[in-house]
C-alpha cells in the first residue's frame, strides 16, 4: 500500500499515542476476523457494534495502530473524534494521491449494473478497478479506494438510505464522471418523498470534476444543473437515443449513434444502463469495438434478474432488492414470456408513509401481466388487493410447497423482494425441490 503512517496520521488529524512512524503499512482493516499482520485497524461503531472492543484483538493480531474515538490501551493508538469520518478522509487523500480518473454511479436502480457494464469497458483500454460486491457505502466505498495500487481508473457505485450519504461518497470519492441511472421512489422513509430522493442522488453534483451523465428519460433528471450534462435515453430530446431493436430471453440489441450494441442482461433497464456505459465509453476514447465486445461479456448479476433453470422451469431471480420502479420493470419482462407466469414478490422496504400505496398500485400493474400472485411480507399484502387475488405466503416453506402445486413445465417465475425478505433462499429451496421432484418421477 502507497501510504506511510505520517501521511495516514495527518490526512485524518489524528493524536498519535505509541505509534511507531517508520512501521511499513500494509493495508487498511475495519474487522478483526479478515485483517492481516501490518494492517491499521478503524475501530467502527454501528448500530450492534462497537469497533473499540476488539482494538486488543487487532493490536494482538499485528495491527500497526488503531485509530480510535478514545483511548483504550494508551499504545499504538490514533485518536480521532469520527473513526467513520476518518476512514473516507483517508480514502480521500488517496484517491488525490494515486489520482485515478474516477466514475461514480448512482441512482435508485440500475447503478449496480451501469457498475459492471463500466467497468468492462474501461477494462478493455484501461487498468481498472471497481466496487466489489454491495461496497456502495461510507465504508465500502473508501475500502475500494483505499485497495488501489497502480489502476487508471475507478468505477465506483454509491448507494444511500438517508439524507447526505451521496454528497459524503461523492466528497471522497470526487468522480471525473458522474451518472445517476434513474430517480424513482425509494428510500422514503428516510428521505421523505421523490423529490427529497432527486435532491439526494444530485447532491453527486456538487464535486464531480468534469461530466454528468443522466438518463434523460427521467423527469427529475432533466432539472439537474451542471455545466457540461450529457443525457442518454429513448426520448429524440437525449443527446445520445437509443432504439430497442430485439427483446429475448437472453438480452437485447439496441442501436446507439447508428450503431447496434448487443447485451446478455435482459430487460429495457439493462438497456438503459448498457448505453449510459457506452456513452462513458465514448467520452474516456474506448475504441468502439472494444465497447462492443465489452458488453457481450457475462456481468456479475447475482440475484439481479438472473435466469435460473430448474428441471424444465426458468426462475428470474431478482431477490437482491426491490422498488416500485425495477419492480414493473422486472414483471414488464415477465409479462413478455410464454407459459404459466408466476410473480412471487416480497417487500419494497424503506418507503415509509408512501408504502401501502406504492404497493397497491404495483398490484394494480401485475393485472394481465401474470398468471398467479404470491405475496410474502406484512406490506405485500397490498399488492393482492391492488391485484385482486393471489396467495400471502408466511414464511418460505409454505410458499416453496404452494409454488410445486402452482408450476407445470415450461414456468416462468419471477421471485422479487427487499432483501430482508429472505427470497435468495426460496430460490434455493424451489430450485431443490424442482429438480428432487423431476429426478424421483
């Protein structure tokens, strides 16, 4: 790691106590259980966590120092008043240090996507690095930055559930490139309404260094103010518009500046996203049959619209996460398939007062588009009063047993929800008890 413990103590405006200044620092740790030997230890405070009881356990384990809130052993200690604070300043000072060109993604749906297909097209030119996994907060984010060795560039993906966690990312991470995908209601219990998540996912604005690059579909994102803004999206208003060509099970083809592009990741969302990427493409000098070749490439889509075949039945599973907007966009591209139409959907969390209605009126949408509805989660309730029927699950075994009755070879079933929902393993089980069934008979 390109760090010293001089340059980590003062970019954090730390009190040093018993640090050896000449100790080389070989990465940056914020769990005991994962941390090697010549790691510096942030002791974190969460909601069910306390940092600072296992400061012993790292110093025990070979931490160079901790970097604490108050003092515990007097040794190999910097104190700071916000340990959290302190790690995106540190994550800070090294993103200007390495000086990568950075990309930083958000919006409330599509960002995790928009992340891949980057990152596979700056990776054809460029050394890059990206979020790995749900990194996408105030402390994954600075770890990303803090994992750089000699990469160009840095695409990274920010998330938020409250007010001020995008303009924080953005301060630390300060992108040459901005995107924000989309402005659709989540969050809302902590962010109030749309408009409060619109404010939110601009507030990226405030320290981008060069170019914004929105869907310009999106009404909220063309209010946003910038200097240079590039917007993309099938509106002839965008600067870039792209035209769907082919719809398939497997991926779309769309035309871009009179150019076809071909993608593995199903639905018109993934669209969206793959010529928001290709637009960054253009933009970093991406030649354009790497661009191309680029988006042919498998993309880490785990629990996100991912095509799981069991025995002769397809299940998208899309458990990761769920919101009003990649809810219909997710049953839009069931609705498209042929055989039995199963929409197995758990909760859309975090949308405070707006929640029964914004579940109501998702039922309301499945009318036509499916042929059974199961609902699990107390609000999902809603969405079989919007429908007018359906089936509400308890817990996952009866949900897994009342699909076997339900599903005839061929089946297409979507299984959607927030992740406390648990639906990744209803997918696991359903899946198992598909295939026991069809080796037995």
């Amino acid at each position: 790691m390109d760090l010293s413990v001089s340059e980590i103590v003062d970019s954090i405006k730390g009190e040093p106590l018993g640090v050896d200044l000449d100790v080389e620092v070989k990465g940056i740790s914020t769990d005991t259980r994962t941390m090697f030997p010549g790691e510096v230890f942030f002791a974190l405070k969460g909601e069910h966590y306390d940092g600072h009881e296992f400061v012993k356990e790292a110093i025990a384990k070979g931490a160079v120092f901790c970097v604490v809130e108050r003092k515990i052993t007097g040794e190999k200690e910097v104190v700071v008043e916000d340990t959290l604070k302190s790690l995106g300043d540190l994550a800070h000072y090294y993103r200007e240090k390495k000086d990568p060109r950075v990309i930083g993604i958000t919006g409330t749906v599509g960002k995790t996507t928009t992340k891949e297909f980057t990152y596979n097209i700056m990776k054809k030119s460029f050394k890059t690095l990206k979020t790995e996994k749900n990194y996408n907060n105030l402390i994954g984010l600075p770890l990303t930055i803090l994992s750089m060795e000699d990469e160009d560039h840095l695409v990274v993906e920010m998330g938020s559930n409250k007010k001020g966690e995008i303009r924080r990312l953005s301060e630390i991470s300060n992108p040459d490139i901005g995107v924000i995908t989309e402005v659709t209601p989540v969050h809302t219990e902590f962010l109030e309404d749309v408009e409060g998540v619109f404010e939110e996912k601009a507030s990226i604005c405030e320290f981008v260094n060069e170019t914004m690059v929105v869907n310009g579909d999106n009404a909220y994102l063309n209010r946003i103010e910038f200097p240079h803004v590039i917007k993309v999206g099938m509106s002839i208003d965008n600067d870039h518009v792209v035209e769907i060509l082919e719809e398939g099970v497997d991926g779309s083809v769309f035309r871009l500046d009179g150019t076809e592009f071909r993608i593995n990741v199903p639905g018109r969302g993934a669209v969206i996203d793959a010529a928001i990427s290709v637009v960054i493409g253009f933009i970093e000098g991406v030649p354009l049959m790497g661009i191309k070749e680029a988006l042919e490439e498998t993309i880490d889509v785990h629990h996100r619209m991912e095509l799981v075949e069991a025995c002769g039945v397809t299940i998208i599973d899309d458990s990761y996460n769920a919101s009003p907007a990649s809810m219909r966009n997710a049953i839009d591209y069931l609705s498209l398939k042929e055989g039995l139409r199963i929409a197995v959907l758990g909760e859309m969390l975090e949308l405070g007062k707006l929640s029964a209605q914004l579940h109501l009126e998702t039922g309301k949408y499945l009318k036509g588009k499916v042929d059974h509805l199961m609902a699990i989660g107390r609000d999902a309730l809603y969405y079989l009063a919007g429908y007018g029927g359906g089936f509400y699950a308890e817990e996952i075994d009866e949900a897994v047993r009342v699909l076997l009755q339900w599903i005839k070879p061929g089946s297409w079933i979507l299984v959607k929800g927030s992740r406390k929902n648990n639906l990744d393993l209803l997918v696991k089980k359903l899946k198992e008890r598909l295939c026991s069934t069809t080796s037995t008979t």
